[in-house]
C-alpha cells in the first residue's frame, strides 16, 4: 500500500512513475475488495459485509493519519480470523 501511495523505490528516495501515484483510498480498496475480485473471491472476502469471512489485519496506527512515507513503517497489532483477534507475537 505504501509503495502504492508514494512510488518511492527500493534505495528509499528515487520516486518511480510519480505519475501513477494513488490516493489511500485506492490503495486501501486494491488490497482488499479489488484485490479479492481478482482471485474470483469478491462473494467471500474483501469487504466487510454481512455473509463474508470477516478475517482482516488489525493496525496500530490510521495510514490515513500519518505521512504516506511513513504507512509502511506502521506495526500490525494482529489480526481477526473467524471473529476471534489473534495478537501479534513480535
């Protein structure tokens, strides 16, 4: 999703098509519901609606709040799978 947001590449300052840059909006949307179309899963996962697994990331951070450079730096607190929160064991 960072990357996505900034295209900023590997050695952490060239940006790469600047022009292709996405919003978090979209980038959040390409990881989860686009993405779940993509694999022909759109009826099962992707969004959080009732009638599909509700399995997702749980963050410690708003990648809304911080500096786009900075979404790939926030920790995964855990995840809920099957309803149940799983804590991250780092």
């Amino acid at each position: 999703m960072g990357i996505a947001v900034t295209r900023i590449a590997e050695d952490g300052k060239t940006v790469v098509a600047p022009g292709e840059r996405i919003g978090v909006d979209r980038a959040l949307r390409a990881i989860t519901i686009d993405a779940a179309y993509v694999i022909g899963m759109e009826e099962k996962v992707g969004s959080l609606i009732p009638g599909k697994f509700a399995d997702f990331a749980v963050l410690e951070g708003d990648p809304y709040a911080v500096d786009p450079t900075k979404i790939k730096d926030i920790p995964v607190w855990g995840t809920v799978l099957s309803g149940k929160l799983h804590k991250s064991e780092r």
